[in-house]
C-alpha cells in the first residue's frame, strides 16, 4: 500500500482538468464534423493515393525551374517588403502601447498613473483591429482595390503583421527588469536613449527570434495568399493544381520546405548571435 505522504498532491485537480477537456473536446469535435473514418474509406484512400502518385518525380525541366525561380524570390519580395512596412508600423505603436518607457511608473516603483494607461488604450485597440481580420481576407480587399499581383500581398502581410508586432514587441518589453530603464528615465534620460540602453539589450533575443518567426509566418501567409491573386509561389501552385499537374506541385512544395528550413537556420543565428 502506498503511503499517504508519497500520493502526488496535484493528481486529482490533473484528473479533473483531464476530464474537463474531454467533456469540453467532444462538442467541439461535432461541432466541427469531424470523421476520421472517412480517410480510411476505399473511395477516399484510392483518391488520394493516386493524386500523390502524380507528384513523383517531381518537374525539373529548364523552363519550368526559371518560373519557379522567379515565383520564389517574389514570394520572399512579398513577405520580406510586408514585414518591413509591418515594422514601421509596429515599433512605433509598441513603444506607445507599453509601460516600459512610462515616467509616472519609473517614478512610482513601476506602477503607472491613470492618464499613461488611458492614452495607451486606444493604440492597443487599434492594434487589435489590425490584427484581428486574417491576412487573406485583407489580401482579397486589397486586390480588389489594387488588382492582381504582389502589392496586395504586401500590404495585407504588413496591416496583420503590424498588428502581432505591436502586441508582442510592447508585452516583450513590459517583461524585462525595468529597474535599468527606470534608472536612466529618473536619472533624466531621455525615452529614446532609456529604451536603447535600458530595454533593447535586455530584449534583443527574443525581439529578433519572433521577428525571424513573423518573417517564416509571412513567407508561409504570401503562399496562401497567392491563391487569392497575390502573386507568388501560392498562384503558381494554384495554377499547377488546376491543371493537374501534381509533378510541379510536389517541386513547389519542396521549395516551400526548404524555405522555411532556412528561416529557422536564420533564426537560430540571429539568436546565438544576441545571446
């Protein structure tokens, strides 16, 4: 028998917490039709053995390789001038929606007066709208406004994208010490130099490793995108799926793949690089 003293406190509130998200995860299944038996339908499982039989081998013809050349660097043109202009627009907007660089904090032990939160309010909101409608569906009022091609990509990845920035970069900087900060704004520093010599050391890490993340998000978002018209990998895949031509999918696919290989490689420089 098992002594008292050795039972694991937090077994029975695991348990219950087990059992409220079954009871929780059930409705949600019906809810969402969700029949996983259906794949292991003969119907269904010939289907899709004989659509991947087509992607093999995949397409490496000359002219076919100068396209998806070209349908690549646009994809990373896409992704890469998007998350630019989201940075713009982010930074800002995350050092006004943060307490980090707040005076009346740094001068009460970090608890900031009413005013400061009052006036960071309506950036936060702002950033929630922006973040809040998903980049296709920006995508497709943008090329609606601007017509086919890249530029509707850009500027749906770089209204979304503002929006996350601005959130993550503002809680990243709440969630340093801000005893250095605090220093420099009481010792009369101004907010720009307090925050680089205060916040940006302390934060640069991770500020960078879910930048490079957006950045991999934002390439992954301009392939969806381009099934929408927006140019890039995801219209030409698009277009290679209408005509059945599984061979040049599979190739883009592998493209796509090694792309976001290379965007964590980044990531895990950049981020042994400011660590």
């Amino acid at each position: 028998m098992l002594n008292h003293a050795h039972r694991d406190p937090a077994a029975l509130p695991r348990l219950a917490l087990a059992l409220l998200a079954i009871v929780l995860l059930w409705p949600g299944m019906q809810l969402a039709e969700l029949d996983l038996g259906v794949l292991l339908h003969p119907d269904s499982a010939g289907s899709m053995g004989g659509f991947l039989k087509d992607f093999w081998p995949p397409a490496h013809d000359e002219d076919f390789l100068t396209l998806l050349l070209d349908a690549t660097l646009q994809t990373l043109a896409i992704a890469t001038a998007g998350m630019a202009l989201a940075l713009l627009l982010a930074v800002p907007a995350s050092l006004l929606a943060s307490r980090a660089l707040s005076l009346s904090a740094a001068s009460r032990g970090g608890q900031p007066g009413a005013l400061g939160r009052w006036m960071r309010w309506p950036v936060r909101g702002a950033l929630i709208v922006l973040r809040s409608v998903p980049e296709i569906v920006w995508a497709l009022l943008f090329v609606r406004a601007v017509g086919l091609g890249p530029t509707a990509g850009v500027l749906a990845i770089a209204i979304t994208y503002a929006g996350m920035l601005g959130k993550v970069y503002a809680e990243i900087f709440e969630s340093v010490d801000q005893r250095p900060v605090h220093a420099l704004l009481n010792s009369g520093s101004g907010r720009l130099a307090a925050f680089a010599y205060g916040v940006l050391p302390a934060a640069a890490a991770e500020l960078t490793s879910y930048t490079v993340y957006r950045w991999e998000c934002a390439v992954r978002a301009s392939v969806v995108m381009g099934f929408v018209g927006a140019g890039g990998l995801g219209q030409q895949i698009d277009l290679s799926m209408r005509m059945f031509a599984g061979a040049e999918v599979a190739s883009m696919l592998l493209t796509f793949l090694l792309l976001v290989l290379l965007a964590d490689q980044l990531s895990r420089l950049l981020r042994a690089r400011f660590t």
